[in-house]
C-alpha cells in the first residue's frame, strides 16, 4: 500500500445516490436522495497518498478510491464553510459525494476545510466559495491583498514574484514543490558555494522584468 501523505477527520460523509437526468427546454437537472454516513458513528476518513490517491473510509470501508493525478478534467469541486462537494463527471454519468470536516486538536473545522481545498487544488479545479460568518477572523493582512483570478499569465505571475504587484496567487500557485526541507536547504547550500550562481540570479531576474513587461 502506498504511504499516506495526510489524513483529515470527518463529521459527515454523503453521497448522491438514484440519481435520474431529466432534460428540460430550460436544461437537465438532477434528481436522488442524498445517503449520508456520520463520523460519531463509524470513523469517517479522507486520505491522500503520496502516489496521488485519494481514499475515503468508513471504518475498514472504502467508500471512494480516486487515482488524482489523472482526474484534473474531470473532476470539479467546491468548498465552503467547513463542507466541500466533489463532482465526478465521466461522458454522460456524474457523481456527487459532500464532505463535512471535524475540529482537530486546536484546528477548527474551517480552517482543516480550506487546507483540504487547498491540497485538492493540486490536482483539479475547486472552487472557494466566501464563508460569510468567518470574514471578520480572516487575517487583515491577506484581506488586503487581491487575489489573482481569471487567466493567471506568465506576466501576472512574474509581477507577483517579483513584489512589482502586491496580490495572492489561487491556491494551487501557493504550494511549493515537494521537496524535503533538508534537501531544500542542501540544494540551495550546493547553489550558493557556485561561483556562477549569482550571475545566474541576476540574469533570472532581468528575465523576469522583461516578462513582465510584455
């Protein structure tokens, strides 16, 4: 089995089951009963392997089993408050199942809801929705910063690097690489005893300006 990367705790699992597509003259909409599972009564657990597995249990039941590397186009979430609905769509089926958070330690559910949102995002889109009655706990500092939406370019993410433009990137720009701190901080000793690399630097960053400009 592959090693596991990070596992979140769940109030509450539910999935859309019977689900009926009916086509109107104004669309198709859905139609099932949700069949929910809770967390006080059978352990409820959403884990991400290292491999890009995402794994949801009940007790020793696999309820969802999905390989993330390959599911970008389509797969599409949304999250808000401390809840996240996940849709699956394959040709003409589509696939629904909620998530509900649990507090963890001195986290609160929100909180482990949008870290939740923000390691999805890595592998397909998920989009946050504002959750009104945290706004005031936001901290000023980022409630201040524009967040970078719509197409995000090679110019935009050079004036952001740069500091030329104070924003935040969405939150799959926000992770850095998967790189252990200890072999973070060799690489960059190894790059720093080069007597080339701060030419290097400074010819990045005169590219950087250029690309920013254009």
């Amino acid at each position: 089995m592959a090693a596991i990367s990070t596992v979140w705790s769940l109030k509450r699992y539910a999935r859309l089951r019977q689900i009926s597509q009916q086509k109107e003259d104004s669309g198709s909409s859905l139609e099932g009963s949700w069949q929910e599972y809770h967390g006080d009564e059978t352990p409820l657990k959403a884990m991400l392997h290292l491999n890009g597995q995402f794994v949801l249990t009940s007790g020793t039941t696999i309820m969802e089993s999905i390989y993330l590397r390959s599911a970008g186009s389509w797969i599409r979430g949304t999250s808000k408050g401390d809840s996240v609905l996940i849709v699956c769509k394959l040709k003409e089926e589509a696939r629904r199942f909620r998530l509900q958070f649990l507090e963890c330690n001195e986290q609160s559910d929100v909180a482990i809801c949008r870290e939740f949102a923000e390691r999805m995002s890595e592998y397909f889109p998920i989009k946050v929705l504002p959750n009104e009655k945290n706004i005031t706990q936001s901290d000023p500092e980022e409630t201040s910063k524009k967040r970078v939406e719509r197409e995000v370019t090679l110019s935009k993410i050079a004036k952001v690097v740069t500091k030329a433009e104070d924003a935040l990137f969405p939150a799959a720009y926000q992770k850095c690489c998967y790189i252990p701190s200890e072999q973070l901080e060799l690489v960059l000793r190894l790059c720093l005893s080069d007597p080339t690399f701060p030419a290097f630097v400074e010819e990045v960053e005169h590219k950087l300006n250029k690309i920013k400009n254009n």
